[in-house]
C-alpha cells in the first residue's frame, strides 16, 4: 500500500505544473521577403500568476542584417497581418543586430510599462489594458513575432504565435487512477 500512496504523490506532483497558469506560444518564423531564404523559430512562455514573459528565438539564412525584433498584436483576423507593434520599441533588449542569423533569450515583466510599446499601452487605456489585450492577442491568434532587417524594412521573418496544448488537469487525474490501477493490478498478480 506504501507504494500505491508513494507512485499516487508522485503522479499528483507531475501533474502540478499542468495546473499552474503558464501559456507556451511557439512560431515558425518564414519569410515574408521574396527570395529570402530566412527562417527560425520563437517560443513566448506568458506565466499569467506572475505577470512575465520570457521570449526565446532562433533564426539564420537572412538576406538582410537584423535591425529590430518585437511582437506585434493585435490583428484583425486570426492569423492575418498587419498590426501594430505591441512590446517594447524599436526592438527587444539585447536582440542581436547587425546579423543575419542569431539567437535570444529574455524575461520581460508584463506588468511594467518598459516591456511595452508605449503607443500599445495608450491604445488599450492603461498598463493593466495592455496586459489583457496582448493576452487576448496571443491566446486568440491575432500576435505574431517578427524580425525587422536591412533588406525588409517592414519584416523579412516572421510567424503567428500559437498557444500549445497543455493537458488538463482532468487528463492528470485520469493518469493518476490509470496508474493507480496498474499498480493494484500489479500487486494482485504477485
């Protein structure tokens, strides 16, 4: 029975984090440059209890040199560009520029005005407004992240952020009485 109790907690404690009020947006940034064989990826992980976002990117094959990166938010249609430039301007801290391939890594605090685009905040009242609406904004397809450069002004890469699945906590609790009845299946056939 100790082990039934021990392989139980064990169970519950995976199923924590599937609790927690954490998003993981990820894009596949393309080109949006003819000719341009550019690409790359970005992972956005929003922690909606702590009010942070920390943006990771990978990208390589630009025509031109980096020269700003962002997220902009939000779109009319899902998935249909273009919208205004939502986090902070002309490009996110520490970005690497000047390249044509590169990555980065940064935690912002959404709930401080610097991780925004100051227009974006006016546009949605306040601080706590442009919170909501770039959350809107992701959970519904209406953001993606792009990468300015010297060849596209406008944006050479770029990919709408998707929100992906994360299982439920009922999913957790199924996997918790299914393992539980292997565990008693188990003992019996001892």
């Amino acid at each position: 029975m100790k082990k039934l109790s021990i392989l139980f907690a064990a169970t519950l404690l995976a199923a924590g984090p599937a609790l927690a009020h954490t998003v993981v947006y990820t894009a596949n940034l393309s080109s949006i440059l003819p000719g341009s064989n550019g690409s790359g990826s970005a992972t956005v992980t929003v922690d909606y209890d702590l009010g942070t976002m920390d943006v990771e990117a990978s990208f390589s094959g630009l025509t031109g040199t980096v020269t700003a990166s962002h997220i902009h938010c939000c779109t009319v249609d899902a998935g249909v560009t273009p919208a205004g430039v939502a986090t902070t301007t002309p490009t996110f801290p520490g970005f690497p520029s000047g390249v044509t391939s590169g990555t980065y890594s940064h935690q912002f605090n959404l709930l401080d005005a610097s991780s925004y685009n100051p227009a974006f905040i006016t546009a949605n009242t306040n601080i706590n407004g442009a919170y909501a609406a770039l959350g809107v904004g992701l959970d519904t397809d209406h953001a993606y992240f792009n990468i300015h450069t010297t060849a596209a002004p406008g944006g050479e890469i770029q990919g709408f952020l998707v929100a992906q699945a994360v299982p439920e906590a009922s999913t957790s609790l199924m996997l918790a009485v299914g393992l539980l009845g292997v565990a008693g299946w188990m003992r019996r056939r001892r």
